[in-house]
C-alpha cells in the first residue's frame, strides 16, 4: 500500500505519552516506557510509585522510538549450578560462569562483565543483521532480474514464434505462387499440344474428304462405258491419287513432367542464439606454446598418430612437425606452392599449389607425385575432404585472383577424381563465388567456403546447398566489424560438435552454427595470443591454433584447452 504525503506527515508527529497533547517532547522514562514534555516529566511523572528510582534520559540520546533498555544482569541463573546466579562472562569459553564454575572450569582463563559481553554480542549481531539486509537486498534484485529474463523471454518466444509463423505462411505464399506459375506453363503447353492436334485433326479431315471424292472418282471410272472420257482422264485421275500420299503427323510435344525440388529446412530457417543477450561464457586457455620453423602458419591438419601439417603460402614451405612434450620436432620439410592442404583418411596428403591437378604426398614413405584429383584446365585454390572421402576444391581459370573475371567455381570430386557436382552460378547466371579461398563442410551436407572479395583480404563466408543454391551468407560480427576493420575471414574449420570457426586478421574466432548464423566470438588476445590465423581441432576440447609474424621471430603454436563450443 502507498501511503500519502499527508498521511507519512501525521504520522511522524508524536504526543506526550501523559498529557497528550504537547508535541515537544524530551524525555523518556526507560522503566515506564514513556516519551514525555517537560512539563509532565517535572509535574506528573514524580507521583508514579518507585518514580524517583526510575532512569529518565533525554531523547536526543535515544531516539524517539529507542531507548537504552534497563536490562537486569544479575540475575541470570547458572545452566550447570542451578542455585547460583552467573556473574562473569569467560571470553575464552564464550559462555557465562557463575562462582562456582570459575573455581572448577575457568581457571587462567580471561573474564569480562556480562554488560560488557552482552554489548558485543549486541554488535556482532547487528553486524550481521546488516549482512542478512544486504543479503536481503541481492536476493529482491535476483529476483527482480530473473522476473525481468522470464518477461523477456516470454516475449522473444512469442516474438520467435511470430517470425516462424510469418516465414511458414510466406513460404506457402511462395510455394502456392511458384505452383501457379508450373501450372500456368503446364496449361500452356497443353494448350500449344492441343492447338497442334486440332490442327493436323482438320488437315486428316480434309485429307478424308479429298480421298472419298477420289475413291468415287475412280469407282465411277470403273464402271463407265465410254471409252473415250476413260481414257481422256484416267491419267489425270491416277496422279491426283498419287500426289494425294500425305499421312497423318503423330508427331507433337509432350507435356512436360515435374521433377520435386529437394525440400531442405535449411531453406526454411533455423534458430540460432542472440549473443545480443547471451550470457555465455567461452572458457580458453593455453596448454603449451610451440616456436614454429616457418614465418606464417597459414594452414594446419592433423594426422591420425599426432604428427600436424603446417604450412607457410608465402614462403611456400610445408613441414610435418610433431609436437612432444613441451618441443616440436620437424619430421620432414617440402618446398612447395600452397594454396591449401588436407589430410586423408589414411594419412596421405592433398596439397593444392595453384595447378591444375593437387599434388599427393605419401603419408607413409613421404613420396610427392601427382594426383588423380583435376580440374583442368583451371586452377586449384582451397581444398577440402569430406568425412564420407568427397574432396572438396575451390578453382578458377588462370590469370590473376582480382579482379575476379573468368570461372571461380566449387567442384565436388568422388574417392577416383569424378566430378560429381559443380557450384558456379546462381539462376541470374552470375558466379556465386569470387575467390574460393578455404573450403569446410558441416554434417548436413552444407558446404563453407570462404570467399575473398579483394586483394586486401576482405571476404565473406558462403553457405552452399544442394543444386547450387547460396543458403546463406555470413559477412561477419556488427559488434567488432568497423570501417577501419572489415569482416577479413582468414581461416575456417569444422568442430566435433559441427560448429564452424572462422578466424580473421584481427585476433576473432566466429563461431557459426551448421547454417552460418554467428553463436558466439571470441578474442584471442584475452589469453595473450595476437596474431591468429588457422585453426585444427583434436578432440572437442582441444584445438592447435596456428600464428602469422610480424617481427624477426617464427611464427607460433598454441595448443589450445577449451569448453565445448
């Protein structure tokens, strides 16, 4: 209930206890619990029995509603020796003693007075008593916020549920539309089949018609007596039936058959986490530091028995390193061009130098030779293999990467280098990619590729589904991405639990779910790494993350522990 001014006014006004009616007041009988004017205090007070033995203090000392409580000490009987009163208080025990519990139990131990003890225990709890209030206060906030989520939680799911409902019914409206429109062209080129048969229905009827006029003709002819007529126009008669051979075309277009769309949820939509409002933390930290052999770890993968693939595009060096314990030894070194590396799933590896066929090194004897994975005439850009062995590769047509002109396209190859499926342009007849730099996938099917838009690194990250089509498209984080410091994906990866990673040059990990909507970020720099570049997951916990230089020293390798994204 909210109380009014005028009301909260009349109540802090308080009369003399006595008289009632005088509003001064300034004494207060601590026995008779009494707030009183001077004049009752001096005049009536004086008459009450015992008065004169009576505490009576200002009120300034107390308070209107306080007061220092006449307690009795004296008579607080002893727990243990119930004939005796307790008389001292034993700090050392925390407990009061009586006489007799001081000569058998307290001996050397420090005494203080009961009033002095009971005041501290006063305080102690007062302290305390402020503690709970505080308590107290966090807790109503608590609560007070948790009302607050629920309340805006329940109106997102509504919002949510909202936006599902408005996208089913404009996917209706769409499906319905393109229906019609299959229909409409269905109807007219039934319509077109139709106008065809009716007219080769009229050229047999008038063919039917010119054959019954020559079948009587020539019954006549048969059966005529002169001679001379006969013969006069048998001839005639004999060439209007053979020049009258036409025959009926059967020959017309078909109606076209439907051939059903692929129906994926992904062209629908999925829910994703609103890091606007999201209280997730992501925990890293560093398990070990490696000094690399090479000025930029542009590329990582791993193999089966520990042993990484790292590799420097500028150097154009690649090294197989083993990390052991706190060392990384280097097992091999090839000098090669690098445009992309992936491992296979018995430890051969795949690397793309800018050709038009990938290069195959022998995971077991570390023989380099060629591949049956090609696309020639163009060139190979970003590789990738799938966890069902589809090799996956970013290519274009050879000159320079910008401006992009000419094919830049994504080739699915099956386990013998076929080309089972070709992403290259959108229904506008447009190249959907500019530059495919590095290619991942996720266990839906959907294919990322990162595409790089210019020379200075700046890109995006395509999500490609089946036949062709760009499900999404991610241009990175509006919280961190400025004018001075656009969206520049450098590296992407695939966790465990099917999330994507897109590193970028300024030190963000973008994670993505399965269909490129953002979940999270994170930057590097809160655990002391600067420089971020490539990423390779060994378990869902653990990742090695792979650094570029800008100084006179190699570039690093952090093995990374991590929660699960």
């Amino acid at each position: 209930m909210v109380l009014s001014k005028s009301v909260i006014k009349a109540q802090d006004i308080i009369s003399c206890n006595l008289c009632e009616s005088e509003t001064k007041l300034k004494w207060k009988c601590i026995d008779c619990d009494l707030l009183m004017c001077n004049k009752c205090c001096d005049k009536i007070h004086p008459k009450f029995k015992n008065a004169k033995d009576h505490t009576i203090v200002e009120i300034k000392e107390v308070g209107v509603s306080g007061g220092v409580k006449n307690l009795d000490f004296t008579s607080i009987k002893c727990k243990v020796h119930a004939s005796q009163s307790c008389c001292i208080f034993c700090s050392n025990c925390d407990q009061l003693a009586c006489p007799s519990c001081i000569t058998k139990g307290h001996a050397g131990h420090t005494f203080i007075e009961i009033k002095e003890a009971y005041e501290m225990k006063v305080e102690w709890l007062k302290n305390r008593k402020g503690k709970l209030e505080m308590k107290e206060k966090k807790l109503d906030e608590g609560d007070r916020i948790l009302n607050e989520i629920t309340a805006r939680e329940n109106s997102n799911c509504q919002k949510t549920i909202q936006d599902i409902q408005h996208q089913r019914e404009a996917l209706k409206r769409e499906i319905d539309k393109h229906a019609l429109k299959l229909i409409e062209e269905l109807n007219q080129n039934m319509k077109s089949i139709q106008d065809s048969i009716s007219k080769e229905v009229k050229n047999v009827q008038m063919s039917r018609q010119k054959v019954e006029n020559n079948f009587k003709t020539a019954k006549e002819m048969l059966t005529m007596m002169d001679m001379s007529f006969f013969f006069e126009n048998a001839d005639i008669m004999a060439k209007s039936i053979d020049n009258d051979e036409e025959g009926v075309n059967v020959i017309h277009k078909s109606v076209p058959k439907f051939k059903p769309g692929s129906i994926s949820l992904s062209n629908f939509g999925t829910l994703f986490k609103d890091i606007s409002s999201s209280n997730t933390i992501i925990d890293m930290r560093v398990k070990k530091e490696f000094t690399t052999g090479i000025k930029y770890c542009h590329y990582i993968s791993g193999c089966s028995d520990g042993s990484l693939w790292i590799g420097d595009s500028i150097s154009n060096v690649l090294q197989k390193v083993k990390p052991e314990g706190n060392l990384l030894t280097t097992v091999s070194t090839i000098n090669t061009g690098l445009r992309g590396i992936a491992v296979t799933h018995n430890n051969d590896l795949l690397i793309s130098d800018g050709t038009s066929k990938l290069k195959l090194v022998n995971g077991k004897t570390g023989k380099v030779q060629k591949s049956k994975y090609s696309v020639d005439p163009l060139w190979i850009i970003g590789v990738y293999i799938t966890s069902d062995h589809k090799v996956i590769v970013g290519a274009m047509s050879p000159g320079k990467a910008f401006s992009a002109t000419g094919r830049r396209l994504v080739i699915v190859m099956d386990r013998e280098g076929n080309h089972i499926t070709v992403y290259e342009q959108d229904k506008y007849k447009q190249n959907i990619c500019s530059y495919p730099f590095k290619i991942t996938s996720t266990s839906n099917g959907n294919i990322f590729v990162v595409d790089r838009l210019s020379d200075d690194g700046r890109g995006r990250v395509l999500v490609l589904g089946e036949g062709g089509n760009i499900l999404n498209e991610y241009n990175g984080c509006e919280d961190i991405k400025t004018k001075d410091q656009p969206f520049k994906p450098a590296s992407i990866t695939t966790t465990p639990s099917d999330k994507v990673i897109v590193t970028d040059f300024y030190n963000h990990l973008h994670i993505l779910d399965s269909s490129a909507n953002l979940i999270f970020y994170y930057n590097t720099k809160d655990i002391g790494i600067v420089n971020s570049y490539s990423l390779f997951f060994i378990s869902s916990t653990i990742f090695y993350l792979g650094c570029s230089t800008t100084s006179t020293t190699n570039a690093k390798l952090y093995e990374i522990q991590c929660s699960e994204f």
